[in-house]
C-alpha cells in the first residue's frame, strides 16, 4: 500500500488539530469534589469561588455529577446558591436528571460509573465583574445520598 502526501491532508491535519487545542480554550472553570466513599452527606456542600472579569461573553453553565449503578432515583435536586460581587445572592433548586423513565442511565460511562453535564444556564452573561461564589448542595432527603461519587461546576464559553 502506497501512502501519498499531499498539500492537501497536511492542511486537513492542521486544520483538525487547531480544532482541538481552540476546543480547550472555550473552558472557563471545571471543578468537582470526589466522595471516594461514592455518597454524598447531606451536611456536605461543594463551594466554587473564581474571579470573572468578562461581561461580555456569553457562557454556559453545567452541574457535573458521576453516579454509579448504586444510586437508587431516577433525578436529584440540588439547592445552587450564587453570591454576586456585589454581595447580593440567589438560590435555585434544580433537578437533575440521571435516568430515564426505563431506568436507564443517561451519563457517559461504563463500568456502572456515569459522568452526567446538566445543562443549568444556557448562552447567559455575567453581569458583574468580579468575585463569585457557587454553592451546591443535595436536596435530597437523605442523609448520606449513595451512589454519588462527585459532584462539580462547569462553565464555558457559549458559542
């Protein structure tokens, strides 16, 4: 077999791999907390805090979880405050889907562990320049939530 070089497929691969080191710039934050014991504590709350400068760009915003096959709903409900540079906050309940209706996972994975990107805020602007923080926590009425091996934020540039 006979492997020609053209100007052509050198152009393709140049083309393909600026693709893939530009994708990497779009993230602007992603963060997670690994629960090794895979549950969540109820008492437990995750806590983003990162400076934004940008007003201008548009983002999207994601809660990142991994569950295993050991998570016994279908959704969970997370409480997601946000405090704003200028102090003032927000508080959204947010549920979040796992499976669906059949009891099929919807994340990615194998192996019984399932990485899920739930969408929490589409094409959005940051108001304020400044000091955020995010917190995360469980709405669930258990104590320890099983199955729950990390919980995160993900924010990149819409595009």
């Amino acid at each position: 077999m006979v492997v020609r070089k053209t100007k052509n497929s050198c152009l393709l691969v140049f083309i393909v791999a600026l693709f893939l080191v530009s994708c990497g710039n779009n993230v602007l934050i992603d963060d997670d907390v690994a629960y090794e014991q895979s549950y969540w504590p109820v008492s437990d709350k995750y806590i983003l805090e990162f400076e934004q400068p940008d007003t201008v760009s548009n983002y999207n915003f994601f809660i990142t979880l991994r569950n295993t096959d050991d998570y016994p709903y279908r959704n969970i409900y997370v409480f997601l405050t946000t405090v704003f540079p200028n102090g003032k906050t927000t508080r959204d309940t947010i549920d979040c889907p796992l499976a669906n209706y059949q009891g099929k996972w919807l994340g990615k994975g194998f192996g019984g562990v399932y990485d899920n990107r739930i969408i929490y805020m589409h094409n959005t602007r940051f108001q304020q320049p400044g000091s955020y923080k995010v917190i995360m926590e469980q709405a669930m009425r258990n104590k320890e939530l099983p199955g729950i091996k990390s919980v995160g934020i993900r924010i990149e540039k819409a595009n």
